[in-house]
C-alpha cells in the first residue's frame, strides 16, 4: 500500500508517517519544510508547496490514497485571509 501524506513533517501528519511506517506502508510526504524530520530515511521526501502543480509527482509515485494535513492551521487566519495557503 502505497500513501501520500501532505504536510507530513507537521504535528498530525508526522505521527501518521510514523504509524503508516509502522503498519508496513510505504509512504511519501509531501511538505514544503521538511528539514525537521527525523524519519526521512523511510519515507520518500519532496519538498513542495502543494498549492503547486503536482502531477509529475502524482505520476511517478502513484499513491493509492492521500492524506491530507498540509493547511493553514490558524481559524482566524484563514477566516480573515481564506486564500492563504499556510501559516
Ligand atoms: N493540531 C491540532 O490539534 C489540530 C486539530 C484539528 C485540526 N487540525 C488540522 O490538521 C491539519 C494539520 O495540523 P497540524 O497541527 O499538524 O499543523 P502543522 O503546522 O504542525 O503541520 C502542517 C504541515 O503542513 C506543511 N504545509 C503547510 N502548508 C503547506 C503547503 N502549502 N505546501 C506544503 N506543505 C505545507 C507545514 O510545513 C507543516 O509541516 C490542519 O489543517 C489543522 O487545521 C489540527
């Protein structure tokens, strides 16, 4: 099983590498500051803004699910700027 977690290196992705890790899968983060993470040698990295085209990365990988937990975390940041992408 293969799958793609966005926002891997933050507070929640990072544990769901950890335990995806651990159940077997192989995982790939997308997540535009990586540097933090201390697992990257059993995961496959790129280091990318997902507001960007990410179709070659789709492409090669071929995940067959997504987690999603790059975002804006602040409510009242993307309440009072919703095209903000990240904090
Ligand atoms: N932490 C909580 O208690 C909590 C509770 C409920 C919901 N959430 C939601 O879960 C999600 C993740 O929260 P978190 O606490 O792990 O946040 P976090 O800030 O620790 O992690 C977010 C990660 O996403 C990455 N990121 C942000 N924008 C990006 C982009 N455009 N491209 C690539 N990477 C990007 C950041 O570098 C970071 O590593 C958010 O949507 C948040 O609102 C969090």
């Amino acid at each position: 099983m293969k799958v793609l977690v966005t926002g891997g290196a933050g507070f929640i992705g990072s544990e769901i590498v950890r335990e995806l890790d651990a159940r077997g899968a192989d995982v790939v983060v997308l997540d535009y500051a990586p540097h933090a993470m201390d697992y990257q040698q059993y995961a496959t990295v790129y280091a990318v803004d997902v507001s960007t085209n990410l179709h070659d990365i789709f492409e090669r990988e071929q995940p067959e699910y997504v987690i999603h937990h790059a975002a804006q975390v602040s409510v009242s940041t993307s309440m009072k700027q919703p095209d903000l992408m990240v904090s």
